[in-house]
C-alpha cells in the first residue's frame, strides 16, 4: 500500500512540475492548481478506473449534447454551484450596486433593439409584465444609454431557444435608458421551470436525487461606458423554489414583487386587454 501511495503522489508531484516551463504565470498557477486538486479529489475518494472511464464518458456525451442552442457544460458549472462561486469572487462586495448572479446557458447574442416600454413577446400567451426603474450609478445619478439585453421564458417554462414553435426574437430584446435613466420593457410574469434534464447534468441530479426546478426569473445583462457589466435576474417573490434554486443563483435582493393590475388601470401599457401586472426593479451599476 506504501509503494502505491509513494507512486501516487510521484505522479501528481511529476505532472506539477511539467507546467514550470510555463512563460504565462496565470497559466502556470491554474493548471499546476488544477493538478494538485485533480490529484487529490482521486486520492481522497479513492477512484476505481471503470469510474474514471464512466466519467470520461459523461463528458463526451455533454460535448455531443452541446451546440448552439444548448450548453451542457454551462448547466454542470451551474448545477455544482461553480458558476455561483466565481460570481462571488469576482464580487466579493456589491457596495450599493445591483448584484450579480449566473448568466444561465439560454442566453444568445443579438436580440432585437426595441423602443421604451416595447413588449418583448412575440405572441400574446402569458400574464403582461411591465417591468421598470431607472438606471443609475452608486452616487445615484442617472445613467443615460445602457443597455439592457432581456430574456425570460414564457408560459409554457421555454425559452425561445428551447422552443421549436416560437419566433427567435419571442421574449428577447435589447432596450435603452433614457436621459433620466429610465427604461420599461413588457414581458410576461415568468414561470418556474426546470433546467434542462435530458442530457448528463439531468442524470446526476436523478441519481442523487436532486430536484432541477429554478424560481421564476427574468434574465438582464446590463451595459454603460466607464460602468462594470452586469449580468443579474429578477426573481418573482411569489415563486415556488426561491429557497431550493437548483444553480444556487437567489440572492434576496433581487428578489421583487409583481403587483397585479386591472386592464381599466391608467397606466396599462397599450395593447393589454387583460389582468396585467408591474414590477418595479431600480438598477445600480458599479463605476470599471
């Protein structure tokens, strides 16, 4: 058992070194980490090679699974909780700025620009959501010309990338703030669905008896000149799941309630025949 051991660890120390030559520092501190960590994880649970091999091909199926309206490898960071630690260490402290959470793998680039208080629904399924605030920086002025790229599910729990049936602007959009950093966009009140769990990442969560529900969201990426990026959600304070997210993505500030309203209420947003509700969500970006 010593030999073994001692042959171990000879393996790890051997692989370490490999990376000296390596003439990026950050480079060489990540993979000469990367390695130590490997290394001991098998130590410490000891594992057999029919469980490597079987873990090598869980990783094959998530790259065939993977394209481009799918991330696989975005749900594993997600559902380890990964993805929500390296938010946390790239914002160790908000100081009055909205918090950041995950980007989640439904997001595509290029959503269509619309105007002020547009709706971003392509169909008319769902309860109207007229979301607005104003967007401002830490010593509160407004911040004119940020935009803000939307995205949400509908529904039926999908997003547009996920559902065959719906148009691929259908709850998408990018909008603008307005001199006084005022933005409004029409959505629909989200719903709570399941990360995707007919891939690997759904295997795990059965075998280990893991639920894959997420509370109800909207998605936003927020961008200003001199301002950090800012990627975070809007979380529904009725939604079932605030307390069990399966990507750890809930923090309680950004969690806001969605008051309902009466088609006859004067600030029905036009089109809107039928209950409707708002949401007012003020959002504050960090200075670069």
């Amino acid at each position: 058992m010593t030999g073994t051991l001692l042959s171990a660890n000879s393996v790890a120390t051997e692989a370490v070194a490999s990376f000296e030559n390596c003439p990026d520092p950050r480079l060489r501190q990540i993979m000469q980490a990367l390695v130590r960590h490997l290394h001991a994880f098998a130590s410490e649970v000891q594992l057999s090679e029919a469980e490597w091999a079987g873990a090598i091909q869980i990783l094959t199926q998530t790259g065939h699974i993977t394209d481009e309206r799918r991330q696989e490898f975005i749900l594993w960071s997600d559902v380890l909780g990964l993805s929500m630690l390296v938010d946390a260490l790239a914002h160790r402290s908000a100081n009055g700025a909205t918090e950041s959470t995950v980007l989640g793998p439904f997001w595509t680039p290029n959503a269509p620009r619309r105007g002020y208080a547009e709706s971003i629904a392509e169909d008319g399924a769902g309860t109207p959501a007229l979301v607005r605030g104003r967007v401002l920086g830490q010593d509160g002025r407004p911040i004119a010309g940020a935009e803000l790229d939307i995205w949400q599910n509908g529904e039926n729990g999908l997003y547009a990338v996920q559902d065959d049936e719906a148009p691929e602007a259908h709850l998408r959009g990018r909008f603008y703030s307005r001199e006084d950093g005022s933005y409004a966009f029409v959505g629909v009140r989200p719903v709570p669905y399941t990360v995707p769990h007919d891939g690997p990442v759904g295997r795990m969560l059965e075998a280990t008896r893991r639920h894959p529900w997420r509370p109800a969201h909207i998605h936003m990426i927020v961008t200003a000149p001199g301002y950090q990026r800012l990627q975070t959600h809007i979380f529904d304070a009725d939604s079932a799941y605030l307390d069990s997210d399966a990507v750890f993505a809930v923090k309680p500030s950004l969690i806001r309630r969605f008051e309902p309203r009466l088609p006859d209420d004067p600030e029905t947003p036009p089109g809107v025949a039928s209950p409707w509700c708002v949401v007012e969500n003020d959002i504050v970006l960090a200075r670069a």
